[in-house]
C-alpha cells in the first residue's frame, strides 16, 4: 500500500497527549531508518527512540518497549489523533517522518503550530494537520487527561471537531488545500493539467533569464 | 510599490494560479540525494512520467556514504541498505540522463557545498532540494527551499513547486563583529534570540554592514540555519563579492551571458524603503562565542556563561528545559568551559568549507588534541574542499594535531554512516543541529563555530577561542 494521496473527510479516533513542544522529525523517524528505498515500513520506527529502550535499527525485532512513554500507555494503544504542543515538527525535511506517522496509524496532528516543511508533506500524505489555538489545545489536553481517555470525530467538510465531552471547536484551513484532501486528488496530475502554462511561462522566463538555460 | 529581494524572486517566478487556487512557482535548479529522492523517481515511474527539464538536475552523494575507505566506491559500502541506496541513485541518474558527482567523482561532496562551489547555484534563481538546509542557497540571492520526497517528485514531474507565498522578515545584525566571533556565532545568537520556530511563515533576508562583510561562505553558513529558525529560506543581498565569487566557476554563466546575467541580478536587490512584515536586529558588537547547551538550536549562550537553571524560565520552557539537561547529563549553574568532551566533529554543510578548515588549521597548528578525546574529525565538504586543503598543507597540520582527516560527506552530521557519538558522549559540533540522537543514539551535541570547535579539541573541554588570538 502506498501513503500517497490519502483523502481526508472525517475521522473519528482517541486522542493521545502527547506533551511535547518543539518535536523535531528526528524525533519522529531517526536517521538510521532513513536508508530504505521504500515509502513504506516506518511505522514501527516511529518515535525510535523515545519509544523503544534498547537503540533500534533497521530489520531489528524483540524490542524493549519503555513503559514511561506515553504511546505506549496500554489505553493509548489505539489512538490515532496526536495532539502535541508548538512547533510540532521541525527540523529536517524528511518526509519519511509523516510516512511513519500514518504507517503507525495517525490521521491527524493537533497542534497550536507546526514547522512548515512538515505541514507540506502532511497534506501532500493525506495526515491532517489541525492548527487550534494554544487555549484550545489546553482545553483538550485537560479533557483527555481527566477521561483518561478522550474520543474525538474531526470532520473537514464542516471544518469542526467534535466529542461527547467537548464543546464543538471550529477549525481553519487554507481553502484550496482542503478541498484537495477531501477529493484525494493526484497533486502532480493537478498541476500537469497546466502543463502548457507551464510551457508558456518557461518560454518567457528563457527569454529574460537565458543563461539559466543555456549554460549548464 | 517598493519590493524586496524575496518579492522580486517569487514575481520573477509565478507562473500562475491552479484550478484549485493553489500558486505555482517555477524552479531554476533542482539538486538532489540519496536519502530523500529514491521514492520520488518511484512514484514517476509508476506513474509513466519524465523529468520535465533534467539539465535544471544536478545530483550528487552525500548524507549516507562512510568517510574513509572510499577507494573500492560503492561496493565498498558495507552497509547493505545505505549501498542500495547509492546504488538506486546512480541507476535514476544514468537512466534520465542527470548530472551526477557519484562517489568516484572529485567534485562529490555535500550537496549545498557543491552547488554553490561548482556555480550551480546563482543569484535570482529558485532552487530546491529534498533537504532543509537548502536555505544554504540563499546566500547568492536565490529563493531556496527544503522541500518533502512527494514535492521532490512534484518538481521532477512539472518543474514547479506549490508554494503559498512567503512573509518577508528582515533580520539586522548590527555592529562589527568582535575578533574569535564568526558566522556561525551571528546566527546562533539569532536563534537563540527569535526561537526555533521565529521565523516560521517567512523568508529571512539578512542586512547589514555586517553581513555585507562576510564572505560568501560565511554567508552560506547564516544562511544555512535558517531552517533552525524555523523559515522558509534565508535570503541576502547581491554585491560584489559575490560576483567575484561565481566568476568563472564551471556552472556560472561567460561572455555576454555573464554580463545580461549581472545586470538582472544587480536589479534584484530589495528597494530602499520596502517593507518587511517583521523585522529584528540582532547586536553582535559585544558578541561571545555561542554554544548550545540543550536539545534544539533556540538552547544557547555565550561561552563564557554558565548551563541556564530552568527554575528562571517561563513553566513551559522550563519544562523542556529540564528535560533537555537531563538528556544532556547537565546541571545547573556549571560554567559552559567546565564541560568535558568525548569528540570533536568539524564538517557539515553548515561549516566544512575551506575557510572553516583554515580557522581550524590556524588554531591547531603546532598544538596537540587534549588526551581525553576518543576522536577529533575533520571532514571537508567536497572533493575540491579536500583537494584545495591538501594543496594548502591543511590536512597535514589537523593531522599533526591528531585530527582524523575525512573523506566528504555529511558524516556525523547526522551519523547516518558509522561516524557517530556513543551514548552519553559529549561532542563539540560544528553542525547545525542538537537534537537528542541526531548525531548517536543518547549522543549530546554542543553546536559552535569551527574556531570554537578547534579550540575545545586542543583543551578537551568547551574553550574560548578568544584565549587562542
């Protein structure tokens, strides 16, 4: 199965808290599982580090899980929202970083900001990523920790999230990418549809820059 | 209206507005890797598509190579999975025909070393690379963004990004820069001063005399972490010294062309009295060797202060605060120079040029590193780096010293080969970033300038380099 053009509409899940600002992807897929040629398999390298005791690399199984991180929780077991603080995902661009999020079975990222990188490549993988302000994302943090679990049904169409123990919190994202993922479209197919825009513009842009085409 | 470098690059660019809504720029150069291009040639093979333009290519080996033994190439790679990696890249480079340093070539090395050093990197020009230090770039005056594999794949397929436009900040480091202070100094001290995520949103364009003053590489290495401050690209101006730069280099334009090329890219520079959405100036008269103590680049002081106590932070970077000193085996309240090191790294693509490896050679010459260091590396950016080094008796005065002298690559940057730091080792770095594990599982980095670096392997411990002039 490939990650690529996931749709999102609506989805329904538990909430893990995960309490951290600034998470880098370094922290989400360490480098050693960079080598792979392949979009899939990361999930069970997620948070590597973080998440294992014993230091993982690729092929590696009988891993020591660390009991104290929080994914680990059993009543966590099953989340597939992760609601996390600032920043969320800075750092390197690797895309394999969101690979793994959706491999390990994350739909969405709640967070009051993301790293613009990693926000790209969420939507162009179908991950939503939810900005919220940082009261909200309080709100929520509190809710799940004092249900001990919390279920939550985000729905793009409505831009709303909504829960039994929750009052509905609205949510904005850019117009034109919304609409991308609730269609599932091919990004790429997109685009080529202007291809001859594309053309044109290249025509002109030889003109004024030329030695970017000629030289080499 | 009155533009600044950023507005002019992207107008320059704009080819136009999708079906969607969404805006497409038009990119000039496309350079790319093993690590994060496998997957995009991928996705155009299964879906039967071509490069748009492969001379906008230029590709070469970097991030998951070993630094020594290189002489048997790519067979010689003893890691099975990082080999098939190299290999699928010279497979996609031979099959669409692109311009390839592979591991043979002499001009290889870390991709933002060798772009600009070849001349593949020029002013007015929009660049990417599936690597967020492709801000590097922007140092010439080009619009460069680190980008993801899907768009990596997206830009091979159309030869354009889809790109929301950029804010415009402007960053003053105003003052002279103090003797021992360097580059990498100048953007720490930003960082440390804006966050990781300050500039989040924007295109950073760096002003001032200062900046002015910088050499080009200097200029690469501020421009190269802006990433860390969480930007979209760094941008400065254009001037003189950058052209001197890129005259006659073999990618940069000759005769007539180099001569219409100036002319566009003198125009290019910001007008007087454009405006910024956000604007910071950054005093570096009184400026200190920087050093990171914690687990992310905004974590810093200067070298002659003490490892900051969270109990002075607000709650939630105290939080993260106390979680970054223990991850980093630190206490409060200890003088930064107290700190004892394992390794020293000089290398990455934030400074492995021959102006780092001469501040460090300058430094070490006739001196040795301190006994109680388990490894000191130099690992120069390129091939040319290397060889240009070499010719300057460099390598033989770091090695006299007991630096190990390295074969390019990005190495222990982000110790995807076997250069790595072992758990609890302390390491002074001249790379960009901190992260817990970046450079070895339970590794603890402190990022400084490759002057700081060369001191603190002489004396073992993190040093001031102002003892040294």
């Amino acid at each position: 199965m490939t990650s690529k053009h996931l749709k999102f509409i609506q989805h329904s899940g538990k909430v893990v808290p995960f309490d951290r600002a600034n998470v880098d992807t370094d922290q989400i897929i360490p480098k050693q599982f960079l080598k792979s040629i392949k979009r899939t398999g990361f999930g069970e390298n997620l948070f590597d580090a973080w998440r294992f005791l014993d230091e993982g690399y690729i092929g590696k199984t009988d891993r020591q899980e660390n009991p104290k991180f929080v994914l680990n929780y059993p009543q966590y077991h099953d989340a597939s929202i992760l609601l996390a603080r600032r920043n969320f995902g800075c750092g390197s661009s690797r895309e394999h970083a969101v690979w793994a999020l959706l491999q390990y079975g994350f739909r969405c990222v709640i967070a009051p900001s993301f790293a613009d990188i990693f926000y790209n490549n969420s939507l162009n993988n179908g991950l939503l990523p939810v900005t919220l302000s940082e009261t909200q994302v309080d709100t929520l943090f509190r809710l799940t920790y004092e249900n001990k679990t919390l279920t939550i049904e985000i729905d793009l169409e409505t831009q709303q999230i909504t829960g039994e123990k929750l009052d509905t919190i609205g949510f904005t994202i850019d117009p034109n990418r919304r609409l991308r993922l609730l269609e599932g479209l091919d990004e790429i197919a997109l685009t080529l549809k202007h291809a001859s825009e594309i053309q044109e513009f290249e025509k002109q842009h030889r003109q004024r820059m030329h030695w970017l085409f000629s030289s080499r | 209206m009155n533009q600044t470098l950023f507005d002019k690059i992207w107008q320059l660019h704009f080819v136009g507005q999708r079906d969607d809504g969404l805006e497409l720029m038009y990119i000039d150069r496309h350079l790319i890797h093993e690590v994060t291009s496998p997957q995009a040639f991928e996705g155009l093979r299964l879906a039967n598509r071509m490069p748009w333009r492969k001379q906008s290519i230029l590709a070469t080996v970097d991030h998951s190579i070993p630094t020594r033994n290189r002489h048997n190439g790519v067979e010689g790679i003893d890691d099975s999975i990082a080999r098939e990696q190299v290999i699928t890249l010279d497979k996609n480079c031979r099959e669409h025909e692109i311009e390839y340093f592979d591991m043979h070539d002499e001009r290889q090395g870390i991709v933002h070393v060798v772009g600009p050093e070849q001349g593949a990197t020029l002013p007015g020009m929009t660049i990417v690379c599936g690597d967020s230090h492709t801000s590097t770039h922007g140092a010439f005056g080009a619009l460069a963004h680190g980008i993801g594999t899907s768009e990596v794949e997206h830009v091979l397929a159309t030869q354009c990004l889809v790109q929301s436009r950029s804010k415009n900040m402007r960053v003053e480091f105003r003052g002279t820069l103090p003797r021992g202070v360097s580059a990498k100094d100048m953007i720490l001290a930003l960082i440390r001063q804006i966050g990781t995520a300050g500039a989040t949103g924007h295109v950073i364009e760096y002003c001032g005399e200062s900046v002015a003053n910088l050499s080009v590489e200097g200029r690469m290495t501020i421009c190269n972490m802006s990433i860390e401050a969480g930007a979209r690209a760094g941008l400065m101006g254009i001037d003189n010294t950058l052209m001197n730069y890129l005259e006659g280099r073999p990618f940069s334009p000759v005769g007539k062309q180099w001569n219409d090329a100036v002319d566009v890219w003198l125009s290019l520079n910001s007008d007087v009295g454009a405006t910024y959405d956000k604007e910071i100036v950054v005093e570096i008269n009184d400026l200190a060797p920087q050093v990171s103590w914690g687990t992310n680049p905004e974590m810093v002081v200067s070298i002659d202060e003490t490892v900051p106590d969270p109990a002075s932070m607000s709650y939630e970077k105290a939080e993260t605060a106390q979680r970054a000193l223990q991850y980093m085996g630190l206490e409060p309240g200890v003088a930064m120079k107290d700190l004892e090191l394992d390794k020293i790294f000089i290398g990455s693509c934030t400074n492995a040029r021959i102006e780092d490896i001469r501040s460090v050679a300058a430094i070490v010459e006739g001196r040795r590193v301190a006994s109680n260091l388990q490894a000191a590396y130099v690992v120069p950016g390129s091939g040319l780096v290397k060889q240009q080094a070499e010719a300057e008796g460099l390598d033989e005065i770091v090695k006299a010293a007991g630096f190990e002298w390295r074969d390019p690559g990005c190495s222990m940057c982000l110790a995807m080969n076997d250069d790595r730091l072992y758990p609890e080792e302390r390491c002074a770095s001249t790379s960009n970033r901190n992260f817990e594990g970046r450079q070895g599982h339970l590794g603890r980095t402190h990022l400084v300038s490759p002057a700081t670096a060369a001191a603190s392997a002489i004396q073992g411990r993190l040093a001031d380099v102002r003892e040294y002039l």
